[in-house]
C-alpha cells in the first residue's frame, strides 16, 4: 500500500553478507595477534586494536542486517521535520504552515509509521504535528493542528488514532481562504 524509499542502497541482507566478511577479517587479525602475542612481534598491540575495531564494526553491520534502513511515503503526504524526540513515547514534527486536513492526515500517518522502532520505551507513541504562526513581527506561535497515536507493541501500520484539531486548522492562513 505504502512505497518504501530506501535511504541506502544496500538491504539488510547486504549488511548480512558484509557482516560475515567482516566476522571472518576479525577471526583472521584475532589470530594473528594471538600468533604476534606468542611470537612478541612488535605490533602485537597494534593488531589487538585492529581486532577490536574489526570486532565493533562487525556488531554494527550485525544490527544494520537485523532492521531495514528505510522510510514510508504515504500518498499525500507533505514533507516534515522531526523538532522534538524523548526516545520514548513523544515526538514532536513541524509541518509546513500551507498543509490542509488530508495532507495532515496522510503526514501523520507517515510519521507514525517511520517513527515506530522496537527500541522505543512504553506502549503508546503519541506524534504531534506542529506549525509555526507569526501573528505580528517578532512573534512566533506553535500551533498543534494533529496528532497521531499507535502501539508500539506491535508493527501493525493499520492501527492508529488519528485526532485533527479543527479549529488549529482553521487559524491556517491556507484553511481560511478556502
């Protein structure tokens, strides 16, 4: 239903295959310094920290092999920035001040669905979408026009609950032309 934009070219199994090379060059040093060890080579402690890098970059391509690297476009959606992220449950994104009620609909929904990772702590994800007013000069006004609320306890990208403020909208400078 939804296209998948991929924000790197490789997939996870590329990652997978990479993470195998890379298990196999640490095997490798890890033997040779165990051999420069037992030899005392000179650069023994050199190959131990090669060992070590090797071995955190293999970890890193493990966990990039285990979560795909890439975003969901929504038909309809405006592009946002994400302002505010407790790592938890709350995020906060700032929409553009020309948005009307599908394409807020159509954001949150991507939002919702980009943002859900199984890292986050707590049952809910609450996104709430935001635009900035400037009413007079020098004066700066957030105003919540939507927000979106999904479970984190499962992927299902059906299941969310999507409240627009109306009257928020309304203040829009495009919502009250039309």
């Amino acid at each position: 239903m939804y296209s998948q934009l991929s924000l790197a070219f490789l997939t996870p199994a590329d990652f997978l295959q990479t993470t195998l090379w890379s298990l196999g060059f640490t095997g490798l040093f890890a033997v040779l310094a165990l051999l420069a060890f037992i030899l005392q080579w000179g650069i023994r402690f050199r190959l131990v920290g090669i060992t070590g890098f090797m071995a955190v970059l293999t970890v890193g391509l493990f966990s990039l092999s285990l979560f795909p690297i890439t975003t969901t476009v929504v038909p309809g959606s405006v592009p946002y920035n994400v302002v505010y992220d407790n790592g938890a449950g709350q995020v906060v994104i700032k929409l553009p001040v020309e948005i009307n009620e599908p394409q807020l609909e159509a954001t949150l929904r991507q939002a919702a669905i980009n943002q859900f990772s199984p890292g986050r702590m707590g049952q809910n994800l609450l996104i709430r979408g935001r635009v900035l007013l400037h009413p007079e000069e020098g004066i700066t006004e957030p105003l919540f026009v939507g927000q979106v609320r999904r479970s984190q306890s499962d992927g299902d990208e059906n299941d969310f609950q999507i409240e627009v403020n109306q009257s928020a909208l309304a203040r829009l400078p495009q919502a009250s032309e039309s």
